[in-house]
C-alpha cells in the first residue's frame, strides 16, 4: 500500500507541487490573520511578498517539472522507437516479440501514431492496441490478431494482412490501398470512410461491418463475405466480387458501376438507389432484394441467367432490353 502511495505521488510531480503550495499558502494566510493587524507595515509588508513569491514559485515551478516531464517523455518514446528501428525487417519470434513490446510500452505513455512501416509482424498479437494513425505501410501483418485493435486513420498501404484477425477493429478513414487482406477476418470492423482502392479482399469475412463512405474501387472482393454489412454510399467502381456474399446487405446508394458481380449472392440486400450501369449481373441470385427497379437494372451489362428476378421487372426488360439476358461476348 505504501509502495502504490509513493508511486502514485512521484507520478504526479505537478500536483504534489500544487497541494505543498496549498499548504504554504494556508501557513502564511494563517500567521497574517492572527497577527496581521497587530504587527507593523515591516511585517505586513513580509506577509504580501511571501504571498507574491509563493505564487511566483508555483508557477515557474510547475512550468519547470511540465517541461522536465515533456523531455522525459520525449526521450522514452525516442528510445522505444530507437528499439523498433533495430528489429524492423528482422523476420523473427524474437523481433515480433520486441517490437509489439514496444507498441505497448508506447500506448502506456499515449503514443499511438507509431511508425511501423515495413516490419515484420506476423501472427503478432496486438488484441487491443492503440494505432490511431500508425504508419504500417508494407508491413507484414499475416495471421496478426488485432481484434478490437483502434486503427483510425491508420496508413497501410500495401500492408499483408493475410487471415488478420480484425473483428470489431476500427479502421476509419484507415488507407488500405493495394493492401493484402485475403481471408482476413472484419466482422463488425469499423470501415467508414476507409480506402480500400485495389486492395485484396478474396475469401474475407466482413460480416455485419460498417463500410459506409468506403473507397473499394477496383479491388479484389472475390467470394467475400459481406453478409448483414453496411455499403450505404461505398464506391465500388470496377470492383471484382464474383461469387461474393451480399445477403442482407445494406447497398443503399452504392456505387458499383462497371463492378463484377457475376454469381454474386444479393438475396434481401437494399439496393435502393445504387449505381449499376455497366454492372454484370450474370448468374446473381436477386431473391427478394429491396429498392431495386426497372431503371437500375435497364443500366447493367448483363442480366444472363440471372437468378430470382422478380417475374415483372423481367417481363418488362425482355420486352425493351432483350440483349441483357443473352449471353455477353
């Protein structure tokens, strides 16, 4: 108990410096209320300096020990990523083990845009870890475990992530261009606004995770599982996602102009108000979708063997856009 006592005040060095001057204030008003009116203007005059330079001394004080801890802090955090710099590229145990060490030590003392680019941190486990605004482009994240990890603004470009595991991380307005995520695991992950433009997504599991906003323009979504996520505004602009999983998917104003989704899985997705011009639709399973009409789909590039289409919507289309059921070239 008294070892946690003796931690806690040499923690807190500003305001220990605030309750001794508390304390000298309290002394020095004390003396001048019993003894101010009888003593004479020498002693009145002792009393109003005392009171002057007690406050002097807080104040140069306090800006002294601010200071000494900003020096302090700024010659750990230079340490810890000294220690990084030395195991960056190292494709080691040993090296993954220290440099997540560090990240730690780091986030202990509120530093959390650390530069991680190019490490090797493969199956490293970073469950939790604070990377608000890290620098992790070209590391290698392969099979890392960094659920609920905070990844906000997070740069990783070109990062390998193969088979992370990255259920209910935050990665807003994260950048992913070009990044290797295959098989990785997002379900529920925070992914508005994030840029995922020609990222490699085949085989990952998404499901239920918010990407409203996202820039996923021509990646890589091949049998991607998107169940019960949230696409409300997402670009996805010549993305290819055959054989991709969009059921109860939430489409609302997506844009998937020129997008793949041959054999893609759309059953009770919303697809009100999203962009399909150009679209292939080939072999897409469109069981009871919301929002879609006649509009939309008079805009896609194909329509061939199209499955579960509402029996008016193709009535109609046969008779002015036969072309869209018919084999593409």
């Amino acid at each position: 108990m008294l070892k946690k006592r003796y931690n806690w005040i040499i923690d807190r060095p500003v305001v220990i410096s605030v309750v001794v001057f508390g304390l000298c204030l309290g002394i020095v008003w004390g003396l001048k209320i019993c003894f101010y009116e009888r003593s004479g203007d020498f002693w009145q005059g002792v009393f109003v300096e005392a009171q002057g330079m007690l406050l002097d001394i807080l104040v140069f004080g306090v800006l002294i020990l601010w200071l000494s801890q900003q020096s302090e802090k700024r010659r750990t955090i230079r340490g810890y990523e000294n220690e990084i710099n030395f195991f960056r590229g190292w494709e080691s145990e040993e090296g993954v083990r220290r440099t997540v060490g560090n990240i730690r030590l780091l986030n202990e003392i509120g530093c959390t845009k650390v530069r991680l680019n190019s490490c090797f941190l493969a199956k490293a486990e970073l469950r939790d870890a604070n990377l608000q605004g890290a620098v992790l482009w070209n590391a290698n994240l392969q099979g890392a475990n960094l659920i609920e990890a905070n990844l906000q603004g997070a740069e990783l470009e070109r990062a390998k992530l193969q088979n992370a595991y990255l259920t209910d991380a935050n990665l807003e307005g994260a950048t992913l261009s070009e990044a290797n995520l295959q098989g990785a695991k997002l379900n529920n992950a925070k992914l508005q606004e994030a840029d995922f433009e020609k990222a490699d997504l085949q085989g990952a599991v998404l499901i239920k995770a918010d990407l409203q906003g996202a820039d996923l323009r021509y990646a890589k979504l091949q049998e991607a599982n998107f169940e019960k996520a949230d696409f409300q505004g997402a670009k996805l602009n010549g993305a290819k996602l055959q054989n991709a999983y969009f059921t109860d998917a939430k489409l609302q104003g997506a844009y998937f102009r020129n997008a793949n989704l041959q054999g893609a899985n759309l059953s009770k997705a919303n697809l009100q108000g999203a962009d399909l011009e150009e679209a292939n639709l080939q072999g897409a399973d469109l069981e009871g979708v919301f929002g879609l009409t006649v509009d939309q789909l008079r805009e896609v590039r194909s329509l061939y063997f199209v499955k579960n289409l509402d029996p008016d919507f193709e009535n109609q289309i046969r008779k002015t856009d036969p072309h869209l059921f018919k084999k593409s070239g």
